[in-house]
C-alpha cells in the first residue's frame, strides 16, 4: 500500500510587515489600486524511494529521471507558485531539473533509516513532512511556518500515515505592487477506513481553526493532495461554512466554481471517479472530483481580491514518452487574478529630512540619498535599515572627523586601501562641507587631496565598482555624495509611525463602523515624512484608540446585550450574565441567566448587560487572557448581519428587548436584520416561542425581571385545537401576547 504524506503549520501572525521589515523595504503608496495575474499548481511529486531496505516500495515511481522530466515540466509550464508533497528522496533531481528558476522552501528530508543499531518499528516515525514550496524567480516569499497534524491514523496499514512527521504548512507570497497572498499546503491523511476519515476531519478543523485565527486581511491559498472528497468528507461544515460564519473570509473551491457551476458533490452520493481509461486525457477531470485540490479566501471588507480566471487539469502535457503520467497525480494548473486596493506607509526613503550641520559632536545617523545605504561598521556598504546602522559623530568645526562610538572612523586619501570605514586609528581630517543637489543634504570632502599638485575637492560618496558597492572618493557632484543627517529624533519618530501605520492596517475590517473613517486615515497618512509626523502619529493613534473602545448602551430597561470584536475590560456598575437554558416548559417560556464573575469579557462571546444605572458604558480592549464561559447558549456577532443571510427558514433569531410583555427575548422579524455588537438566541422553527422571559438563576443581587399583568388574548381555541372567534363555555386555550398559554374555564 503506497505511502502517503500530511503537512503541519502554525500559523503566521497578523500583521502584514513588521516595522523593522518596512525600513528596508519599498513600498507602494498607501492605498494603490494594482493587478496582477499569476498560476498556482498542488502537486503530489511521488517521490517515495523505488526501493527501501531492500523492499520494492515503489517500483512505478518516477524515481531519479522522472523526477528530472517533472521539474522540467514544472519549468516549461511557467507555473509561478506550487505546493508539491511527497517530495521525499528525489530532492536533489527536482533541484536539477528546476535549473535554478524557482526558489524552494525548507525540505526536510529523505526517507531513511539511521545507523544507529535497531530500529524499534512501533516508534519507527521519519521526520520529514514530504512538502516543499516553490515560487517561480521574481517574486518573493516569506513567513515559513509548519505545524504536524493533532490527528494520524495508520502506522504499517491505512495509508502508513503515522510513518511521517505530517502536517501543513504557511507562506507569504508578494506578486509585487505591494500585492501579497497568503498560501497553506498541506497532505491529508489517506485511505477510507473510519478511523482515517475522522483523522482527516481533524485536520480539516485544525487548518480552519488556524485560518480563523489568522485574520490577517490579506487573501489566502489552499491547495494540496487533501486526500478528500465532497461526497465522502463534509468539507463544507468542517471547514468552508466555520470561516465563512466567522464572517472574515469568503470561501470558493475553483473546480466547484469553474467547471461545477457552484453546485457542490453532494455528501454521502456517489464518488465522482476519473475513469482509469481516461486518466491521461485533461478533458476527463473537469466533471470528476480529485483529491488535490484549490481552494481561496478573500476578506469581506474589501482590499486585495482574488478571481480563478482557469483552471486546466494538465495530463495532456504531463505524459512520459510511452504515454503513461509522468507521476500518479495530475498538475492543477489555476490562474489566478488579484485585483484591489493596497495599503502600505510612506517608505523611509521619502522620509527622512536632512538636519542642519552643525559639527561639535553632533551624533547622527549618515544616509546616503543615491544608493540609499547608511554608513555602518562595514569595510562596504551593506546597511539599508536604519536600525541597524551607527549613529556617527562630526568632530569638529572648519576641520573635522567622524567616528563612532565603536572605534570605527571614516577615511578617505589617495587609494583605494584608504577609502571608507577603518577601525582603530586612521581617521580623514576633512576640511570641505557644502550642500549637496538633495535639499537639505551634505557633501563631505577634502582638499588637497592626497598632493600639493591637487588642489581640487574630492568628496566621499558610494559607487558601483565590479557590481559591487564601494567607498570612494569623486570629484563629480551627483546624488551619490549627498548625504542625509539624520537625527536619533528622526529614527523614533519614523520606528513609530510604521508600527502605528502598521497596527491601523491590521485592524481594517475588525470594526465595520469604523472602518471608512480607518481607511481615509491611512491615505491621509500614507505619504508622512518628519515634517508632519507628529499630526500624522496623532491621527493614528486617535483612530486606534477608537477600535480598542467600543459604547454599549443600556437602556432605562436597565438591559442590553454586546458580543465584542477582542477581549474587553468590563466597566464598572455593569453586570455580565451568560444564558445557560431556554426553558420551553415555563409558561411563558424563559430564558435563564447566569452570572459572568470574570473582570474581562473574552471576544465572539455573546452576553446579556444589567445595570441599575442605564446609560452609556465603554468596554476598553486589554490583552488580558479569558476563557470563554461554558454552556451559553447565546451567540454573539461584532458585524451587522442582514436578514438575507440569515436562515429563517429553519430557524428563529430571538433578541433582546423591551416590548408589550416587558424584557426578554423576542423573535426577530423575517425583514429585519441582527445588528453588529450584539447577542442573540438562535432557535429551531419548530420550538421557539414570540417571547421568551428573563430569568436569573442565582442570587445576582438584580431583582428578577417580571412579566405585566396587562397581555391580551391573541387567539382562542378549543381543546381539540380548533380555532375559535371568542370563548366559550367549557375550557378554552387562550394564547396570550406574551406568548404564554393559558387554560381558562367559562361557566
């Protein structure tokens, strides 16, 4: 039975470039409108070795030249982004056949035996994942993380899943434009036996699980060998439907979308086969359903989107000479469009501002405005991020030194030796500065250089010499002696406003009602420079501070319910309850509450508010940790969602209200809607009341909420269920606006 691989992840962390990555990194301005097109491809390489311990293990495998002609494939393609699995002892040929045009992921090795005595079989387990990553020359990727799978099934039998260290894995892909695309891959794990399906439902919880927490904003890729079926796996309730409800993310499956229509394989129905006759023909895979699979997300609330434009099942040209596939699973080739608008802050580059020469151990950092290098404790120029660079001190008035405070000194005479960053002693006692063509910069030169006979100014500069960045000396004035000094002020102040530019940007989308205003902040802020850092800071700042607070009112009913987007401090003179039961037996029915004693509210958590005080009340964000309560019942949403998403058919919405019969729990209207910061009760059709009562279940220190005594009749029937005009004698049913049931007795 052929061995099979799963990959393992951790997911990335939310925001889209650290502050210390966007020092050294263009980018685009801040909201930029871009698109572009790429290919993505999930291919099983089968690279398990033909023979192991001198067991025939897989004797059809393409082995040593297959795996060649496959990244040749891979290669004439033009496929820009691919997640191979089973990619285990043929690392070495794919790297050959790539012929240096694509980037590769950490590979994690062979399947191999150690030398180290006996083997204990039942431990036997190779710690390699089978997955590699590649991006086409070009682009870039970054991010690198791997997780194992929670659940395997399957040692010597069942696929052998629990053979390999398995799990998925995470990218970060920037097609450039600022456009940047998130990438899970993965190997499910094989076979059909019950105790593999439940392991593979597992692994689907545990990527969703991953994805729901890596609300990063950015559109994400699915693709690999799932070792999954519609009709046999209910992917759409263990992955697609939780992050679609979570409300983040859209999910689409391309081949569902592209050549199903949208109609998803009915769960439970008959397997959708590639018939074995046909495997070599592209044509025959658009109707049946394979196991590898292409799946995307792009965020609800706008910015970079993603649109399959095809999707080709390439056997046609994966064939060997004799016509047989190259290896046992088909190329999927999808082309993608990303079309949307980027965010980004104002680059360094176009923020640094020159501070005036002032020499007498001034400390500043040098920046060079041609090539964009600082100077730093390197014999060339290396350093681009300014927090990796010295700050350097002009010693000196007419005549000065440089030099830090680490011993290194710049100098410049008549030779290329003497040209630069030395340490120890060897300073240049330079006697000419003046302004450079850059506003605001300075040349830095000498005269006399070198010899009595030459008397004209050479100044210190950056050039390109054999490729290869250099110090030197140029008579020329151009961009590339202008050297920026830039003030320790200068480097907070910028560290400060990309980690806030950054931190505004992760929120985009968390806070609906806040997020036109969020967004015409970070335009407005997207060309900072010194000059206006402070008010650009303050704007920032102000809209964080905004999206950490959220104003929940109660009413003079003294109630209210919230659900919040993080986890959130609990304000003072307010009172937390949690919903444990909805009592259908009580006349009239009854929702029981249950007090929350914790100090901070943990988010998605919907709960019910009392205060003897109504009015309005902030919830601040805190980073403090709370587990959410156990057996409540309510459900929380922080977006608005509109009534036609929600499932009326087969459900009633119940939510909080002060209506004819006092506080409770109301049915919501089919036209209406649930709206955003609040909690509700969901409710099968057929068991929900109009209304449903508040009840406390523990002594609260809240006077229980009553019923009036003033309900009316709603309707009359009699105790067969016939619907009556008015009572009559004998016992009537009486149903009330309170929605209770009353039997009363006529004489």
């Amino acid at each position: 039975m052929k061995l099979t691989i799963k990959n393992v992840f951790r997911k990335a962390r939310r925001a889209l470039l650290t502050a210390a990555a966007m020092l050294s990194v263009a980018s685009a301005s801040a909201q930029t409108t871009v698109q572009t097109t790429f290919k993505v491809c999930p291919l099983n390489v089968d690279g398990l070795p033909q023979k192991f311990a001198g067991i025939n293990l897989n004797p059809d495998g393409p082995g040593s030249e297959g795996t060649q002609k496959i990244a040749q494939y891979i290669v004439k393609s033009g496929i820009d982004v691919l997640g191979l699995s089973e990619d285990f002892n043929y690392n070495g040929d794919l790297k050959v056949g790539l012929d240096g045009q694509y980037q590769m992921g950490t590979w994690r090795g062979r399947i191999a035996l150690n030398n180290e005595g006996n083997v204990d079989l039942m431990k036997l387990r190779f710690p390699t994942d089978g997955l590699q990553f590649l991006v086409k020359n070009g682009y870039s990727f970054d991010a690198e993380s791997w997780a194992p799978w929670n659940q395997n099934y399957g040692h010597f039998s069942d696929g052998a899943d629990e053979l390999i260290t398995k799990g998925y894995r995470y990218y970060r892909v920037n097609f450039g434009q600022n456009i940047v695309v998130e990438f899970y891959i993965m190997h499910m794990d094989a076979e059909t036996s019950d105790a593999d399906n439940k392991a593979r439902a597992s692994q689907w919880k545990q990527l969703r699980d991953a994805i729901i927490a890596n609300n990063s904003g950015l559109p994400k890729i699915v693709m690999g060998d799932t070792n999954s079926r519609y009709t046999r796996d209910d992917i759409l309730n263990l992955f697609t439907n939780p992050i679609v409800a979570d409300g983040n993310y859209t999910v689409s499956d391309v081949w569902v979308e592209k050549c199903k229509g949208g109609l998803y394989p009915e769960l439970g129905s008959e397997a959708l086969v590639v018939p074995e006759a046909d495997r070599t023909k592209s044509s025959a895979y658009v109707a049946n359903e394979i196991v590898d699979k292409v799946l995307y997300l792009n965020p609800t609330h706008g910015g970079m989107q993603l649109t399959p434009n095809s999707i080709v099942f390439d056997a046609d040209n994966y064939l060997k000479a004799d016509g047989t596939l190259l290896g046992d699973h088909v190329p999927v080739v999808v082309e993608f469009r990303a079309e949307g608008t980027t965010y980004a802050p104002a680059t360094s580059d176009s923020f640094w501002r020159g501070e005036t020469w002032v020499g007498n151990d001034q400390a500043v950092y040098l920046y060079n405005v041609g090539s964009h290098y600082f100077v730093s404790n390197d014999f060339a120029p290396v350093v681009t991020n300014i927090t990796q660079a010295p700050i350097w001190h002009i010693y000196g008035g007419d005549q000065f030194t440089i030099s830090n405070e680490d011993g290194y000194r710049l100098q410049m005479g008549q030779f290329k030796q003497q040209q630069g960053v030395v340490s120890g002693t060897g300073a240049t006692t330079f006697n000419n500065h003046e302004p450079g063509i850059t506003a605001g910069s300075h040349r830095i030169g000498l005269k006399d250089f070198g010899t009595f006979l030459d008397t004209r100014t050479h100044f210190f500069t950056v050039a390109t010499e054999k490729g290869k960045k250099i110090y030197t000396a140029a008579e020329t004035k151009d961009v590339y002696n202008d050297w920026l000094l830039i003030s320790e002020e200068q480097k907070q102040a910028y560290l400060t406003y990309v980690g806030l530019y950054n931190k505004a940007l992760s929120l985009l989308g968390t806070r609906e009602d806040l997020d036109a205003p969020l967004s015409s902040v970070l335009q407005d802020t997207q060309n900072s420079n010194y000059s206006r850092s402070a008010d650009d800071i303050k704007k920032l700042q102000d809209m964080i501070t905004e999206y950490e607070r959220l104003n929940v009112k109660i009413t003079d009913a003294k109630f209210a319910t919230t659900c919040l987007p993080w986890n959130g401090i609990v304000p003072a003179g307010v009172k937390v309850f949690t919903a444990t039961k909805y009592d259908d037996k009580a006349t009239p029915c009854s929702v029981i509450l249950k007090s929350y004693e914790g100090d901070v509210l943990p988010q998605g958590v919907g709960v019910v508010l009392f205060s003897e005080t109504p009015g309005t009340y902030t919830f601040t964000r805190t980073d403090a940790e709370a587990a959410a309560p156990a057996d409540n019942i309510l459900s929380g949403t922080y977006k608005r969602i509109a009534g036609g998403n929600l499932d009326f058919e087969n459900h009633n919405y119940m939510l909080l209200g002060n209506k004819t019969a006092g506080v409770g729990f109301y049915r919501l209207a089919e036209d209406s809607y649930i709206p955003a910061y609040r909690a509700y009760i969901l409710r099968d059709k057929t068991a929900a009341s109009l209304m449903a009562k508040v009840v406390f279940s523990d002594a609260t220190g809240v006077a229980q909420v009553e019923m009036p005594t003033n309900a009316k009749a709603t309707g009359v029937y009699g105790i067969a269920g016939d619907k009556r005009s008015k009572m009559v004698r004998g016992i009537n049913i009486v149903r009330m606006s309170d929605g209770s049931v009353r039997k009363l007795l006529v004489k």
